[in-house]
C-alpha cells in the first residue's frame, strides 16, 4: 500500500510538471545585442515565420505591449503623456517604429496619450488603427487620436465585442475581441482580447476589473476564458474576480504595474498558486512555437 501510495504521489508530481508550460529561460535575450549600438535590434531583421513573440513594456505601470507574428506587429496601447519617453524607449530598445496595428483598448489617459503623441510626432508609423469606438465619439482624447490618425493617413477602424483578427495571415495568431456594452464605464467597457496561436493562447483584460469582469463573463458564456498567460485587469490595482481566475487558470500573470502598486492583486495570485511578474521589474519578453508552450525572459530586473 505504501508502495502504490508514493507511486501515485510520484505520477501526481510528474503530471503537474509536464502541465508547467510557461517556463523562464535565462538565456532568452529580451533584446539581442542590447547596449550595443552597431548590433542589428529586433525589427530590423526578417521576423522569424514560426512564432508568436509578446513583448510586456517596461513603461511606469502603464500598458504597453507589442505582439509581432508571421511578420505583422501590433502595438497595444503605451502609456500616458508624461510617460511618452518612457514608451519611446522601449519601443526604440527594440527597433520598433512602424506596425501594422495600433490597437487601443479604451480612451483613457494611461493607454492612449502616448500612442498619439508618438504618431503626431512622427515617431511612429502604422497602417491600421483599432479602436471599440465608432468616428467622432465624445470623449476628448479619443477626438484627439482621430484627429492624428487621420492627419497620418492611418486606416480607422472600429472594433465590435465578438470580431477577429488574423495578425500574420491565416496561419498566424488569432484574434478575438470582446467587450461589455452594458457600462459607460471606460474601465469596465474597455476592450479584452485573446489571442490564439498554435494552441497557445493568452488573455488581455484591458483595465476590465470588478462588475466588469463579471458581466462580462456572464455575457460570454460560450467563450473559451482559458488562458496560458494572463494579463491582470486594471493594472493589478485590486484583486481580479475569483471566477475569473478559476476559468483563466493561467501558468504566469503578467501584471503592468509594481509590485507595491499591486500588492492586493499579488497576494491573490499567491494564495491561489499562480506565478506572477510585474513589467516594473523590466521589460517581459514571451514566445511561443504553439502548443502552450512558452519561454519568457525578463530585462533589468528588480527583486522587490
């Protein structure tokens, strides 16, 4: 009997070990060659054809993220204005300055400015905008970001809850934006997104967090919630709904924020077993090659 007993602990151990899908590689550079002016960066070689790259910028506790596939990129919002530096030095670590997507979640300050900024400035270049809102809605810097998009010849384009998004062509990453329409709320109305590659999968909440994180849950009943990576609601400012952790189940929280700043969403992520890091910590690099399978690595960073 004992015998049987340690070899079901044994298998027990070994399952839970091959479920570890999300693991941290040291040797995984975040930016190849960085420090080094001379060296080739990121975006100005051929992006490689089997990949799925996610990049968590280090931008104060602002959300900044770049996504390159099959040779698309998407940048997902940037921060603020006070912060425009902050997300041009990321974005410049990285030898990115032209996307094919720009993709804004909700027309607050923290996830808009610095997009707008950066493109007035003309120090980014982008094809497409894509935004939850339709042309001339009421709010002033969602104006001001028209304003420059169309001044930059940027396509505008509008995003509805339930429509896709093939970045890298058909056999690149979906995709899936979701919304609650039910609120005024840009917090709670800001626009998810999940993104499917191969079998790997991560979910952005936007700053979706409380009410919103349960109307939207229960708006989406059919909705696939599972997760490998998760990216925290509003920063991590608040712990995140139970429910939604428990149909998440994600392998590494990614919150943008610090961990002081996030401390109630922190404690959370430890009392229910879920590894978390915060982009203050430095910028986070993940890929994937698909099966959930995913390696992250992490610049500059502060054990705090």
């Amino acid at each position: 009997m004992k015998k049987l007993c340690l070899m079901t602990v044994l298998l027990l151990l070994m399952a839970c070990s091959a479920q570890a899908a999300v693991v941290r590689d040291d040797a995984l550079p975040v930016i190849p060659d960085a420090g080094n002016p001379a060296a080739p960066q990121v975006f100005s070689d051929p992006a490689p054809q089997d990949k799925l790259e996610i990049w968590f910028g280090r931008v104060s506790v602002c959300d900044a993220f770049v996504v390159r596939c099959h040779g698309e990129t998407m940048l997902i919002d940037g921060g603020n204005r006070p912060h425009v530096r902050h997300a041009s030095l990321f974005l410049n670590t990285i030898g990115f300055s032209e996307t094919d997507y720009l993709f804004n979640t909700h027309h607050h300050d923290d996830h808009i400015e610095a997009q707008e900024s950066l493109v007035r400035r003309g120090l980014l270049k982008a094809k497409v905008f894509l935004t939850p809102y339709p042309r001339d809605y009421n709010a002033k810097l969602q104006k001001e970001m028209q304003a420059t998009v169309d001044a930059a010849g940027i396509e505008y384009r509008q995003l509805h809850d339930g429509d896709t998004l093939m970045l890298g062509g058909e056999d690149g990453a979906l995709f899936q934006f979701y919304r609650w329409e039910g609120s005024t709320d840009p917090n709670y109305s800001s626009m998810i997104c999940k993104i499917t590659y191969k079998g790997s999968t991560v979910l952005l909440m936007a700053d979706v967090i409380g009410i919103g994180q349960e109307e939207i849950i229960k708006t989406h009943p059919d909705l696939d919630w599972k997760a490998d990576i998760l990216k925290a609601g509003h920063h991590g400012y608040t712990r995140q709904v139970p429910e939604l952790l428990d149909l998440v189940r994600p392998e590494l929280c990614v919150i943008p924020n610090s961990r002081a700043g996030a401390d109630e969403c922190v404690r959370q992520l430890i009392d229910k077993g879920i590894p978390w890091l915060v982009t203050n910590g430095g910028t986070i690099y993940t890929v994937t090659e698909g099966n959930g399978e995913w390696r992250y690595s992490v610049d500059r960073v502060k054990f705090d």
